[in-house]
C-alpha cells in the first residue's frame, strides 16, 4: 500500500478557533489512507486538538515565531526543514503575515503552495497596515489562493484575483447533520446548564476580542433589560477580554442572568439550547459560527459589515452594528410573535448552499490528489 499524501498546514495554535475548528473537521472526514495533515505551529504550549491530531496519524511540528529581527535566522529554518522533509508535496499556508516567506522557500523546494484567506482586514491601525505590507508579496508567490468568502479573497490578494483561474471560495464545511435541531438535545443542554425549559435565551459563539464586538452585546443586554424584556443569556467562547467583559456585565448589568460557558467542543449541542442567536462582529472573513447557528434552526441576527455569504437560510438577517436599539426591537419582535419556536430541520439548505462538510471534503481531496 502507498504511503498517502501528506499536507503540511501552517498557523499559530491548533486551538479551538474557527480555522482550526474548519481544518479538524476536514481531518476527521477525508480518506487518512489518502491524505495525511500534518501541523505547523508556532506555540511550544499543548493545544485542544493535539492528542486528536496524533491520534489520526499527523504530526505537530514547531517552527519560530517571526519578529522581524530573527528574519534570517527564520528563513533558514523553513531552509532546512524543507531538505530534511521531502515527504511534503504541498505546503497549505492559513499565516498570511509570513506566508510570503515560508510560501517562498517551500517553492524553491519544489513544493506546491497554497495561500488560504480565513479573514479580512478590519479596521484600518498600525497592525492591519503591518499586516498588509508582510502579507501583499504573497499575492506573486502562491500557486493557488483559497477563501471563506470573495471578501477574504479581494481584501488579502486584491480584487483582480477574483477573475484568475488559480483561486476557489473554500466554504467552511460542518457536519450538519450533527446541527439538525431535536427537542431532547435542547432539554439536555438546558438541564447541564440549569436553564429551564421556558426561559428565552439569547446566545453567541466566539472569542472575546474587540473582532466579535463583545461590548455591543453588553449593550444589548443592558436596553433589553431596561425594557424589561425578559430572557438569560448564553456566552460561549473565551479570550483576552474575557475579564473585562465579565466584569462589565457585572458593574452595568446588575440584574443579568449570563451564563459564560466558556469554551466547548460541542457548539452543536449548545446551540439547541439558544432561541436567538446574535453575531455583530466588526469584520469577518465569512463567520461560521453563524452558518451553525443556521443549521441549528436559530433565528440569527448579524451585523451588516460581514460577508452577505453567511446568509444560508432565510433565519439570517443583518442589522446594523451603529444601532443597539435596531437589535433590540427585532430581538423583542422576534420573542413576543414566539417566533424562536419554529425550529425546523435546515440540514438541506445547509446541504445546498454548499456548507456541509463531506461536500467540502470532497472537492479539497480531489484538489490534493490532482496536484501531486
């Protein structure tokens, strides 16, 4: 038997985030007889999904950090790693402030090169200009470039390359079927949590950075609690805000029952247990944590600055992040007509749209094995 193809992934972590969450749930659906991912990461600290990836057969592999000063000494090391490994036929680039670099020497090792987008630039500040001056040579370097929307695509590599041939909108794939809503999972969930069955709860997923705008639903939750709406909040995922936005919900919101769940590995159950679900991140590259709350049958509400992409169900709509009175009206809409109980099975428009992971799989294995 051959060995299978093995494709070296290049990030930060391999940590619960969304790339890595997208590049596990490709790992654990393709052929492993196949094709075999192994992970370039920068951390020397234990990620979430490091034993899962050994336990499938890849590897975590540990290259420098770039600091602008260790330039050489970073270039060398991509050098000789590529003439120690000649196992890698390509090399699957998601760091786009280096991947000019390491993109670069993988080439002239004959390797083929992909440079995937997962997000946009945001906010115009120093690290976003930064960014752009590291990232714009890759542009000239990559074999082929991947994005999670036409927006991540034309804001990283320009909006000309959405006209070349070398370049695929790669949709963030989910297992749907794991999505599909089911009244025991919900009762379940809510049970773990200590929610019952009839209280309203509002939800999101993602990391407290200043991307997701965790602030704004602070604010949310304020007028919805001066309007005396009732409901209890849901919070799941972490990150470097996390004590103040603890501490604001604390000091502003004395009577807000919010539940920080932390991070979890199941999105898909917690999600039965949400009513409505709420996005306004500043920027994205696409958003899948609100495709998954799509599939989950959510009533989900996003801010109008993320691709029209994330729309794959008629659940979804978008509203201004300037306008915290805007979210609330349509949230107290939403609760008052009791329209967050028409939960129904959304697996095959998730399926049409194209975001259903076996899909996703699919074409990414017949890329590789056309290109070795």
């Amino acid at each position: 038997m051959s060995e299978p193809i093995r494709i070296l992934h290049v990030l930060t972590a391999m940590n619960l985030a969304g790339t890595e969450t997208l590049l596990m749930n490709l790992y654990r659906n393709i052929d492993r007889s196949k094709i075999q991912f192994d992970f370039a990461v920068t951390t020397s600290k234990k990620c979430a999904y490091d034993n899962e990836i050994e336990s499938l057969g890849g590897r975590i592999i540990h290259y420098p950090l770039y600091r602008g000063v260790n330039h050489l000494s970073y270039v060398s090391w991509w050098n000789k790693f590529f003439q120690e490994h000649e196992e890698y036929h390509i090399v699957h680039g998601h760091i786009g402030s280096t991947a000019a670099i390491y993109l670069h020497v993988a080439k002239k090792y004959g390797l083929y090169t992909i440079a995937h987008s997962h997000s946009t630039y945001g906010p115009l500040n120093l690290h976003t200009v930064l960014y752009k001056i590291f990232s714009y040579p890759t542009r000239y370097i990559a074999d082929y470039f991947f994005g999670c929307s036409r927006d991540a695509l034309a804001e990283r590599y320009g909006k000309t390359i959405l006209c070349k041939d070398n370049v695929r909108v790669l949709n963030n794939g989910i297992d749907a079927k794991k999505y599909i809503f089911t009244e025991e999972k919900r009762m379940m969930i809510r049970d773990e949590l200590q929610l019952s069955p009839d209280d309203v709860i509002i939800g999101t997923v993602g990391r407290l950075t200043p991307q997701k705008n965790p602030f704004f639903i602070i604010q949310i939750i304020k007028e919805l609690n001066r309007r005396n709406v009732k409901f209890k909040f849901l919070w799941v995922g972490t990150g470097e805000l996390k004590e103040k936005v603890t501490s604001n919900l604390k000091k502003e919101i004395a009577n807000c029952q919010a539940i920080m769940a932390g991070t979890r590995t199941n999105i898909n159950d917690v999600l039965q247990a949400m009513d409505i679900f709420v996005f306004p991140s500043v920027f994205e590259g696409l958003g899948i944590a609100a495709v998954e709350a799509q599939a989950a049958g959510l009533c989900t509400l996003c801010s109008d600055t993320i691709p029209q992409e994330v729309k794959v169900t008629e659940t979804c709509e978008f509203l201004s992040i300037h306008n915290v009175g805007t979210w609330c009206d349509r949230i107290e809409q939403i609760i008052q007509s009791r329209e967050y109980l028409n939960r129904i099975n959304r697996y095959a428009e998730i399926v049409t749209a194209d975001y259903d992971i076996h899909k996703t799989v699919e074409w990414l294995s017949d890329f590789y094995q056309s290109h070795f």
